[in-house]
C-alpha cells in the first residue's frame, strides 16, 4: 500500500479514537457532577422536609436531567433573590421573623 493511504488511515483511527475518548470523559464528568447534586438534593430533603421517605423516594427517581434542571432553577432563584432590596422596616421584621 501506499504510504500516504496508510498515513491516512492511520490518522483518522487516531482522531476517532480521541473523539470517543473525548466523549466518554465528558459524560463521566457530567454523571459525577450530577451525582454530586442528588446527594445535596437528598441532603435538602433530610434536612428542610423532615427526613421524608416519599420525597426522598421522589429525589432517587429523579433523572440526571431533572436533576440538572432543578438546580439551575435554585441558582436563578438564589440570583433573583439577592437583587431585591426591602425597605429597612421590612427587613427588620424578616430579620425578627428568621430568628425566632
């Protein structure tokens, strides 16, 4: 065969190879960062609901996508919150009401 052809051959094994490599490190990445976020989930829900079996049942069926959605939504929330401004006495009974 022909050099060339074999040069070739050779660097599209090589680039396909890389991309497969490439892939299925992204997807592991994700599959851990996403894993990462349903033991926060699960810890919210041990913590804010009371150890509650249903929702906990409810966090294990979720799917890694539902998961990813969720927590952008928290995020934006967190975000939103942060740029409103209470008038003083407002916050002053929030601030009273959090406390106790």
């Amino acid at each position: 065969m022909d050099k060339k052809l074999l040069l070739g051959i050779g660097l599209a094994v090589a680039t396909g190879g890389l991309a497969v490599v490439g892939l299925l490190a992204f997807k592991t990445v994700r599959k851990v960062k996403v894993n990462k976020k349903r033991k926060k989930l699960r810890k919210y829900v041990k913590h804010y609901l009371g150890n509650n079996k249903k929702a906990l049942e409810i966090v294990d069926n979720l799917s890694n996508f539902q998961v990813r959605i969720l927590f952008k939504i928290f995020e934006k929330t967190t975000e939103k919150i942060s740029e409103v401004k209470l008038p003083g006495k407002l916050s002053d009974k929030l601030a009273e009401i959090a406390e106790g």
